[in-house]
C-alpha cells in the first residue's frame, strides 16, 4: 500500500475564524528555528495551510508541548492516498483501511499526526 510522497509535508491549521493570521504567524514562529523554508498562509475562515520540510514524526516533536493562543487543531501528512469518497463538508475522507485523510485542493494525504491545543498547550492528539 505504498503511495506516493510529496517532497514537503502538508499541514492542516484549525483555528477560530478571525484569527486564520495571527494562527499563520504563531505556526510558523514555532516551526523557523527548525526549517526556514516553513510557510503558512489562511485559506478561509478557521483553517491555514502550511508546508515544512521536516518529515511528520520530526513535526511532531517540535510541536508537541508548545504553547498556543491560536491554534486549535493541527493535522499534518506527507503521503498521498487514492480514495473513492471524500467528505466534502470538512474536507476528510475514509480511506481503504479505515484510517482518516485530509485533502488540500487536488491533493489528498493519509493523516500521519494530529495534534490538539489542550488548556493553551499543543499535545497528541
């Protein structure tokens, strides 16, 4: 079942709408200091997209503990997945083996971390 991987790994930001900037801003700031090429920018309301050249278990451990004021939900892959149905209400889909995946315009990734802001700190999800 190995699919195909992109060359930087995809990230999913949830935030509050209205705050799609500032969640852009704080991501990045955590990210810089460990891949200078990190990039964010919002999409629509309450949800930011953003690349990094570290690979999803390194992601994970930059992320995991931070503190947040912005950031809700992170969701992150870097393995594109062939699926038959996408949920396009939020944007998830199930795939074969009934793992989750998210999409991001035409391109659709296996989830391979998910974290969630936990009384201001960023944790596994």
């Amino acid at each position: 079942m190995s699919e195909e991987r992109l060359l930087k790994t995809l990230v999913a930001i949830g935030c509050k709408p209205g705050k799609e900037y500032r969640a852009a801003e704080e991501f990045m700031d955590m990210i810089m200091p460990y891949d200078p090429s990190v990039w964010a920018v919002p999409v629509k309301k309450g949800l930011v997209v953003a690349t990094t050249s570290l690979e999803p278990k390194e992601l994970l451990k930059v992320l995991e503990g931070k503190i947040s004021a912005y950031i809700n939900t992170i969701i992150f892959g870097k393995e594109k997945c062939k699926c038959k149905r996408v949920i396009k209400k939020n944007c998830l889909l199930d795939v074969e083996e009934g793992k989750e995946g998210f999409c991001v315009g035409k391109v659709t990734l296996r989830i391979e971390g998910y974290i969630r802001n936990k009384g201001g700190v960023l944790k596994k999800g």
